[in-house]
C-alpha cells in the first residue's frame, strides 16, 4: 500500500503555543505518525516566541526519534508585523537566508506583497506556511497565487482545518495542477482525530 512518505521525502510539522501543554504529547503521536506513514525524514518547525520553551523537547525528539531529523525556527506575522524589523533582529535564527513566516488568519495579501517582493531581492527565500489558513485565501484561492508570484514560497496542509469551503477538495486539486504549491504541512499528527484519515487521503490523492 503506497504510504505518503513514498511521495513526500520529508515531513514538515509545526509546534505552536499549545505544544507547551499536555506534557508534550505529540512525541508519541509525531513518532507513530512518521513510521506509519514511512517517511525518510521530518522537520520540525519552533515558533520564536516559545523557542527557549520547546527546543530542548525538540532536540530530544530528534535525537531519540530513529529518524532523520531537524528543525526550524518559525515567526508569527500579523497585520502589524514588520518583516524587514524580524529579518534585521533576528538574523541568528534565519539560516541561509530563509525566512519562515507563520502568518496569522486575518493578514492581507497587501500587508504581505511588498515586503515579499523586497525581501527577495536581497536574496531573502520567504517560506509562508499554512496560507490555507489565511481567511483571505479562503474566500479567494488566488491569493495564493500572487502571493507566489511575490517571490513567497508556499506550503499548505490540505486540510479540512483549513477549509476552502464546499469545493475545498477542487481548490486543492487545481492549485496543485497550477503548481503553486511549493511542499506540504502536517496538520494533524494523532491518528483519532476526525481530520486524520482525510488529510492522508488529500494528499495521497494529490501528490
């Protein structure tokens, strides 16, 4: 049976603010769903705000998890957030000059564009992750688009967390066809959640 680690080399995860809770259980559920799933290696994504909290956790998973493993650190944008203010005060988290945002669900694509644009021409990589949960992408899918165009590289989830709406799975399939998703988040890692099996599916579907 063809798992999703055969299409995917490298599974991306994210931790948030709720990871500092429930005496980290998502290092059971993360390291099931890596082997179940048969992936050759994993990232793991640390919001800044909380980095001191979890990287130890992190580093721990990673070392003691039997796979190939790393992590990033990523930062929450909102409508206020300066991007060029994050870039120059934290230029110790940014490796190779790649820049990953978080975005919050209520940003517009007009606070994003020009700091996308000028950020790659200094030859920043802005990787903007869960642009399905933006509420503006979710009313008008080619947000997206632009936000590509922009020079943003683009990861979603696919999943009905993050839901286009009554045609969800037709977005999908027609941002994949039109190439603008750039790689692919795991949204949800414990195998009793509603959303599990349904994300799987999506993705086998489309990739």
């Amino acid at each position: 049976m063809l798992k999703l680690g055969n299409l995917i080399d490298e599974d991306i995860f994210l931790l948030d603010c709720d990871s500092l809770h429930g005496n980290n259980s998502w290092f059971k559920d993360y390291k099931s769903y890596l082997k179940n799933n048969e992936f050759k290696s994993f990232r793991i994504g640390i919001p800044f705000a909380h980095k001191n909290k979890l990287i130890d956790f992190v580093n721990e998973f990673i070392e003691y998890s039997n796979f190939n493993g790393s992590y990033f650190v990523y930062f929450n944008i909102t409508n206020e957030t300066k991007l060029s203010t994050i870039i120059e005060n934290n230029q110790s988290e940014i490796i190779n000059k790649k820049v990953f945002l978080l975005p919050d669900k209520n940003i517009k694509y007009s606070k994003l564009s020009i700091d996308f644009w000028d950020m790659n021409l200094l030859g920043y990589e802005i990787y903007l992750l869960k642009c399905d949960g933006m509420k503006e992408c979710q009313n008008n899918p080619k947000i997206i688009n632009k936000l590509l165009q922009k020079g943003a590289i683009i990861g979603i989830t696919g999943s009905k967390k993050h839901s286009f709406g009554l045609l969800h799975k037709r977005i999908i399939n027609q941002l994949v066809k039109e190439k603008i998703v750039n790689f692919w988040i795991t949204e949800t890692i414990f195998e009793k959640d509603y959303n599990y099996s349904k994300e799987l599916k999506m993705k086998l579907e489309f990739i």
